[in-house]
C-alpha cells in the first residue's frame, strides 16, 4: 500500500514539474535598450523585462542565453533554445523556418553618419540611395537590416558585423561611412562624444519602406511548437491589456509602443 501511495504522489507532481520547467531563450545581448550585459554581467533591457513577465504569465520561469545573433536561429531549430527573444524582426524569409509570436514592438531603422558627411540634408529614400552610392555601410550580419540594405542600396558597399559595438568602432575610426541601427539601439548610443561628431542621416526606415526589415519584433518558435506560441501570443497579449508592455517601454526605449 505504501508503493502504491508514493507511486500516486509522485504521479500527481509530473505535471507540476512539467509546468516548471525553464523557458530557454536565445538572445544576442549587444542590442542595447533592446537587450544588453550589465557591469555586473547581468542580462539587462526591454527584451529581458517583458520575457520575463511574459513567463510569469505561463508560469515557467525565463533562462537567457547569450549568443552571437547570427547563430541564433540554427540553435532554436536544432533544440539548444524553446525561443528567441532579441529584437528580431518578422519577416517572410524567416517565417520559413520558424514560426513567430505576434509582433510585441515596432521597427524603426536609422542611419548614422558623420556631422561632416556632404550633403547630408537628405529627405527621402530615393535620394538616400542615390547619396550613398559609392560609400561604406556597416550593419549586423544576419539582420534584416543587411537584406534590406543588400536588395535596395546596390552601388554602396555592405560591410557586416556580429556585433553592434564593432559597428559603432568602425564607425568612428572612419572604416565605414554609415552605420544603421535600429532607433532604439541609437537613443543608447547617439550619446556624448559621439553625439557631437555624429547624427542621423536621411529619414527613418521600417517595414512600411521596405519589406525586408518586418512586421515587427516577435518571439521565434519552432514551427512544431504551436502550443507554446498559443500560451505566449495570450501572454503578450495580456502584458499589453494590463499596461505592463508600456510601463517597461517608456522605462527602457523612451516610448510607447503602437501594437495593442
């Protein structure tokens, strides 16, 4: 009888453990507000935050991993990650191998250029691909940022980076002419030193302009996961009904967010 009492109880905590178990996510923390690594080597910023409540509201607990972006996706496909939450745009290229959440944030693309950079007064996307013709411009390797700049800017040059602050030290030591960033990741950085050598150049980019950045930014799913993506679209869901996804927003980017 006792066998089969303790047989009992531990059949009744499977589904417990089961609920229990941590959310691995696949982040490249080099994206500030997006995601970055404190001084203290903690994994910090707007992803970080909102993944975080958004596994309360499953009740799984979230464990980040950092990882390079451009190895992101081949590691939730062969299992070393339930998901991927990095500032990672939707976009139909990817949705061929991986399922997305609904969008949680907007994109914004800017470009960067040198205060001394020649007529820089530039209004449009049509003369912004006109004036860099001819010029070097730095992004991330694997973004969407890099399509998009390789399908639309073909007389400029595209020089790709793992890392964003290699991007920014380029940038300053004159190797490429133009850096583009996501807007957020440049209120972080267009700061200082920088600020008074550097500024935006042409007009804001987005999914609007040019399909390859995306919908916006989701979480990435294995295509068989279609429950998790239910649980976690209600959970992003939720965040945004209880004002939590703004609070975080105006905390780390400095705005609200335009998807409800």
């Amino acid at each position: 009888m006792k066998s089969i009492a303790r047989l009992a109880l531990c059949l009744s905590l499977f589904p417990a453990v089961a609920q229990a178990q941590p959310l691995r996510i696949g982040t490249s923390a080099d994206a500030p507000p997006w995601e970055s690594v404190d001084a203290n080597g903690k994994l910090v910023g707007f992803d970080i935050d909102l993944g975080n409540e958004i596994c309360a509201r499953i009740k799984r607990e979230c464990q980040f991993t950092n990882q390079a972006f451009d190895g992101l996706l081949p590691a939730l496909l062969v299992k070393k990650f339930d998901a991927l939450m990095t500032s990672m745009a939707i976009t139909e290229k990817r949705k061929e191998s991986v399922n997305f959440t609904r969008p949680y944030a907007p994109i914004v693309i800017r470009l960067v250029a040198a205060k001394t950079f020649p007529d820089r007064n530039i209004e449009t996307v049509p003369a912004l691909v006109s004036r860099l013709a001819g010029k070097v411009i730095g992004c991330q390797r694997g973004s969407t940022q890099e399509a998009m700049l390789k399908a639309h800017f073909p007389k400029a040059t595209i020089r790709t980076y793992a890392r964003i602050d290699e991007i920014i030290a380029d940038l300053k030591a004159g190797r490429i002419d133009v850096a583009s960033l996501n807007g957020a990741n440049w209120q972080r950085q267009l700061v200082g030193e920088l600020a008074e050598k550097y500024d935006y150049l042409g007009p804001k980019l987005s999914g609007d302009t040019f399909k390859e950045l995306g919908e916006g930014y989701g979480i990435a799913l294995r295509k068989e996961d279609v429950e998790l993506q239910k649980q976690l679209d209600g959970a992003i869901e939720a965040v945004f009904a209880d004002g939590t996804a703004d609070k975080l927003a105006e905390k780390w980017l400095g705005f609200s967010l335009s998807f409800k």
